[in-house]
C-alpha cells in the first residue's frame, strides 16, 4: 500500500516591520507564490530488539558479539587440524624416539653380559686358564712327590675340562686315600684334598702282618710287624662284628692313649680288651657304646693311677669304673 505524502509545514506570519508599505507585500505574496514547497522526511521506523531493518538478527549478534563479528572461515578450521595433526605426530615421534632408545640401550646391556660371558668361557677352556700345578694338600702317611706324579696327566688341561674319572683311577692305587677333593685355583692351579685312612692295626696273615684302617680296608702288608702298630686278634676276621667293634674303639681313643695299645682282643662285639705295652696292663673296654665316655674314663683314671702301678682298668661301665 503506498504511504501518502506528508503535509506541508503551516505557514508562520512573518513579523511586522516597522515600515509595512504595500510595494514590499506584493513581493512578498509574489514570492510565495512562484517558491516551490519542500517536503519533511518521513520518520524512519526504529527495528525491533533482537530483529535487523531487513528481518534478520545476524548483524546484529555478530555486533555485539565481538565488536568486528568475523565470520570464521573453513580455511581457518582445516588449518587448525593441519596443525594439531603436525603436533601429534611429533609427539608420536617423541615419545617413540625414547621407546626406541632405551630399548637399544637395554639390547646393548644384554650384549655386552653375553660377549663378557661368551669371552669368560672362552677363555676358561683356553690354554689361558691350563693346569701347570698340582699342590697334594692333606698327605701325612703318603708320599705328596708320588701322588703329584701319578696325576701329571692332567697337566696341560684347561681347568674345568679336568677329568674326575682319571683322577680317581689314578688314587685308588694308593690305599691310605679314603677321600679326596679337587679344587681349581685359577689360572694354573690344580689342588688336590686328600684325607686319609687312619690305620688301626696289624692282622696276621698268610702273606705277612697286613696294616688295616677301620673298614677294614689293607694298606700295607709287611713280613714283620711295623712298629708302633697294635696286633689285632679279632675271631672273624676284617668281616665280622667284633672288628668293626674294635674299629669304633681304636677310632674313639685319644692320641697319648692310641699309642701306648700294643695288641687288642675281642671275641664279640661286646668283649673288646686293650693291652697297654711296657706294663702289660689291660683295659676292659666291652662293646663299642659310649665309646667317647669310656675314653674320658680311662684318660681321668691314667692321670690318677699310672698305668705302672695297675694291672687292670675296667671301663665297661663310665660311670663306675673298675681299676685293680
């Protein structure tokens, strides 16, 4: 619908003046009515809130949003991605850098303990590491000279290829080794730990006076009875009860007593009968139970009563000894 044109302003009597004469009217009326009549702006109608001139509020919000309200472009936004892509990646390449590092340190530790291992062996089984010594630690009765030699094969061997086998084929030729350990000393170093049978005594046999240990075991055999030997007169021989008896005893009794026994008897297990030499006095020992006790005894009794002036130490009971 078209909007009417305004009213013209009313006209507003000029002011009198002092001379009003009827030649400055007529101009006046002449002008007026030859000027053209100008007509007032119609009032622009304010938009509402909220609501633009053209029916939109976009402008407006972008106004008071941000004072310029740039729209943000697509541009921009792939631009930011780009950028947060780059930024993961190079913290992936970070973080895998590190990972890769300390992996190939771990791999560099674990190669230099097997190349040290690797070279350790190698050098063990190397002529680095051969036996150029043997050292006999423990040979009172035997020859250490004859025992060294007998084991001169194993020189020239690296350490731990040592053969055990041939070691003991080579010390069971000489009886008095009950036991022995072997020991490397590196570099060179072969020790050999022997511990020997302790000998009790001279059986008489057809061959001669035979030494023997507690099992029983010959060490020796000789045509005369040795010196410093007792002479074993036990019923059944090196297999019975009663010697292993009389082993228990002879094993028990201290080393100033051992050496003063110049024979010993036994028919039974529990009839075991020392004789001490130079007076000839007997000691009842009976079974080999409480065997340490019953040498306590008799060493008490010996201190007390010389053997010189006794006949006859009964010592089968510890407890109440018999001395006549």
């Amino acid at each position: 619908m078209r909007r009417p044109p305004p009213l013209p302003p009313p006209s507003t009597p000029a002011p009198a003046r002092p001379q009003d004469d009827g030649h400055d009217r007529q101009d006046l009326d002449e002008v007026g009515d030859t000027a053209p009549v100008i007509p007032l702006a119609a009032p622009t109608p304010l938009p509402a809130a909220g609501i633009g001139a053209d029916g939109g509020g976009e402008a407006a919000d972008d106004d008071r949003s941000g004072g310029g309200g740039e729209r943000v472009r697509l541009r921009d936004v792939w631009g930011a991605a780009r950028a947060r892509r780059r930024a993961l990646r190079a913290e992936v390449r970070r973080f895998t850098v590190r990972q890769r590092r300390r992996r190939m340190l771990w791999i560099g530790v674990a190669a230099s303990v097997v190349l040290v291992a690797v070279g350790t062996v190698a050098a063990a089984y190397s002529p680095l590491f051969a036996v150029e010594e043997v050292t006999i630690v423990g040979a009172e009765q035997l020859d250490a000279t004859e025992v060294e030699a007998a084991l001169g094969g194993q020189l020239g061997t690296p350490l731990p290829l040592v053969d055990e086998s041939e070691v003991k084929a080579a010390l069971v030729t000489f009886p008095l080794v009950e036991s022995y350990r072997l020991e490397a000393r590196p570099p060179h170093e072969l020790v050999v730990r022997i511990v020997e049978r302790t000998p009790i005594g001279l059986i008489e046999t057809a061959a001669g006076y035979t030494l023997v240990d507690a099992a029983g075991v010959a060490l020796s055999t000789t045509a005369t009875p040795g010196g410093g030997r007792p002479l074993l007169e036990v019923e059944g021989g090196t297999a019975s009860a009663a010697f292993d008896a009389v082993g228990q005893v002879m094993r028990s009794l201290p080393e100033p007593i051992r050496i003063q026994v110049t024979s010993v008897a036994a028919s039974s297990p529990d009839d075991v009968t020392l004789t001490l030499g130079g007076t000839n006095t007997d000691v009842v020992w009976g079974g080999a139970d409480q065997s340490a006790m019953k040498a306590l005894a008799l060493e008490t009794a010996m201190q007390t009563w010389p053997p010189s002036g006794v006949r006859l130490y009964d010592v089968s009971s510890p407890s109440a000894i018999v001395i006549g």
